[in-house]
C-alpha cells in the first residue's frame, strides 16, 4: 500500500488587505485573479520591468479585501517590499503573517490525498487548515497551511514525515522549478518549464513585465530550457555548472542522488553535445527530459 508522506516548512505567508487590494495585486502579479469560484487560490508570478522572475507565490483570496500570499521560498522581508513598491495612494495594507503559520505539505498517497483534495485552482477549509494543489512535493501533492496554534492531521488516516530531500526529489521528478533556486532573477518564465502557460496571463490586460510577456509569447520558443538531468557524481552539492567543453552552457540547479534539474542552452542539448560538470574530465550528465507544459 502506497504510504501517505509529509514535511513541515516554514513559508512566506503576506496577508494583503483593504478596499484596493484586489486592483493592486491584480496589476503587479503575472496571472489574473479575477475568478468567479469560491475559496480561488491563483500561482503566479512577480517580475521586473524586463519580464524576469523574482518571486513566485499562490494568492488564496478569503474575502474580496482580503488575500494572503504564500511563497516557499522567498525571504519574507524581500517578498514584502517587491510587492509594495508600486504603492502610490492605493489603499492596501500588507503585513508579514508568516510565523502565525506552518506548511504542511502531503504527497504519496493518491487515494488518501483524495479525500481531502480541493477542487482545481481553488483551496478548502479543513479543520482550520487551508488546503490547496501544491508545487512542493509533485503532481498530485497538497500544501496545508496551518495556523501555528494548533495541532494539525489530516483526518481518517495517518502521515509518516519525511525529510526535505525526499520532497525535492519528489519535485524534481515532476519537473516543478524551484523560485528562485531553478528560475531566478536572471531567467524569463519561458525558460522554466510550465511557467509561461500556468503562472502567466496574456489576456488579463497591464502588470510589471506584461509587454515582454507578450513578445516572448509571440516568439516561440526561448533559447534555455529546464531539462531533467542525471549524472553519475553522488557526492555534489549546491549549483553544478554545465559544460560543453570548455563552454559553460548552463547549470544543474536543484539535484538529490544524481537526478536534478538543469537549466541549459537549448542548441546543445538539440545537437547532442557532449555535456559535463566541470570543463575536463567531470561527470557526465545525461539528459532525461525536457521540462514541458
């Protein structure tokens, strides 16, 4: 029988309030939170005036003045100021609420995470637990955001916890990119797998970033891409630049047990260069699968 997994994380955790919130948030973040279901949590994305990626979060909206922003993996103090530097006489409050909640994230079990799974693209309340499809733990997994004054299960069966390498490998073999660890602050959406189809709008009409948006969208495909990688070296930590040669074309950017994810110049991966890490006698990596849509 499959075993139902979890971890505990400590997220940035913004509570967005007052009458302009909605307006606001709407015209800095990637993708449109104009919805008409109830309880809607939206992923996206915050970018530069040049289209790059600087922080990503889900906005779950509780009330129509009230929304909070949950990031993995953004420095809440960062978060807060990307998100408020726009603020000219818009009535919006935005508070760091992060230590009044843990994450609780749940993968493994298909059939048991069914029974407390939302519907797409919207959260649910389960015994004071916010609960919504994750990009933590892969295809299938679900965040539970909790407030940190209770003692919190999933309700009708058990969890054995485990450790945060076992939930990014879980990731890496879903193809999800880490923010800004995989796709940072010098990447475009378009280069970060799913990116540029789940956490942008093209439609929604201006935000910071829009018009580059646009452009890539017309052009195709972008010259990197996030690959699925395996390389024989099990000892390596941190970033791992790729080479062809004596040419960095990339970097392996996330990786448990010689399996990562590597973001890479598309032109040597579709000519079969030989790849490595390090430029003379490294390990090889081998190239697993694109990360697509």
């Amino acid at each position: 029988m499959p075993t139902l997994q979890c971890h505990t994380s400590q997220p940035t955790v913004l509570a967005v309030t007052d009458e302009d919130a909605a307006s606001y948030l709407q015209s800095q973040f990637s993708n449109d939170l104009r919805r008409s279901e109830s309880n809607p949590v939206t992923y996206g994305l915050f970018l530069d005036r040049k289209g790059k990626v600087q922080h990503d979060a889900f906005i779950l909206q509780r009330g129509p003045e009230d929304f909070l922003l949950i990031s993995y993996h953004s420095d809440a103090e960062t978060l807060q100021h990307k998100v408020e530097e726009n603020i000219i006489a818009d009535e919006v409050v935005i508070e760091d609420v992060s230590a009044q909640f843990r994450l609780i994230t749940l993968w493994g079990d298909d059939d048991a995470l069914a029974k407390i799974s939302p519907a797409k693209n919207c959260f649910s309340q389960v015994d004071g637990a916010l609960i919504f499809h994750s990009r933590m733990g892969g295809v299938g997994s679900l965040d539970c955001l909790i407030p940190s004054d209770i003692d919190w299960c999933p309700t009708g069966f058990s969890a054995t916890e485990s450790t945060a390498d076992a939930l990014r490998a879980s990731r890496i073999d879903a193809g999800f990119p880490a923010i800004p660890q995989d796709i940072g602050s010098s990447d475009l959406p378009h280069e970060g797998g799913d990116l540029s189809k789940i956490a942008v709008s093209y439609t929604k009409g201006c935000y910071l970033g829009q018009e580059v948006m646009a452009r890539l969208h017309s052009m195709g495909q972008a010259q990197r891409a996030i690959y699925r990688v395996s390389f024989a070296s099990q000892s390596e930590t941190g970033l791992l630049p790729v080479f062809s040669g004596e040419r960095q074309v990339g970097s392996i950017t996330s990786h448990v047990d010689g399996v990562g994810l590597a973001l890479l110049k598309r032109r040597y991966v579709n000519n079969d260069a030989q790849l490595c890490i390090a430029k003379q006698d490294g390990a090889p990596v081998k190239i697993i699968s694109e990360i697509t849509a």
